[in-house]
C-alpha cells in the first residue's frame, strides 16, 4: 500500500481509509442529528395536540427522555471522534 503525504506534510491515511472514516463520521452525525429531532419532535407532538397533557410530570419525563437521546448523539459523535483520532496512529 502506498503511503501519502497529508497537507501538513506528514503521513496521511491511505485513499481506503478515508472514505471508511468519512462515512462513519457522516454517519455518526447524522445518527446525533436523529437523535435531536427525535427529541424535538416528541415534545411538539405533545403541545400541539390536546390529548397529551403536560404537567410537571409529563413536562419532566419528556425531558428525560431527551436526555436520553442527546446522550446517545453524544455517544455517536464521541465514537466518530476515536475512530478519527484512532487513524492518525
């Protein structure tokens, strides 16, 4: 395998390994992204419709539950992180 030079000069990744790295980071944010609209969505859909209730109670399992999903973007993000800072070694 033939190895390149990255733009400061230094070794950089092989042209298979970027396009792998740039599709888990892409997929990595798109996956937080879901995860946010996720969160966003849920809490529309119960203020604007009547069925749906929020008291303090409601208003605080709601935003547990988005807490929930902004941890798991936090997890996709983080794991794209390693896998960039993973293919400089």
């Amino acid at each position: 395998m033939e190895e390149s030079l990255s733009r400061d000069g230094g070794p950089s990744m092989s042209s298979e390994q970027v396009p792998q790295i740039d599709w888990a980071v892409v997929e990595s944010l798109i996956q937080a992204q879901a995860n946010t609209n996720m969160s966003l969505e849920q809490y529309l859909l119960y203020v604007t419709h009547d069925e749906f209730d929020l008291d303090a109670t409601e208003m605080e399992r709601c935003l547990s539950e988005a807490i929930v999903h902004h941890e798991r973007a936090l997890e996709d993000l983080e794991a794209a992180r390693e896998l960039v800072v993973g293919s400089d070694d």
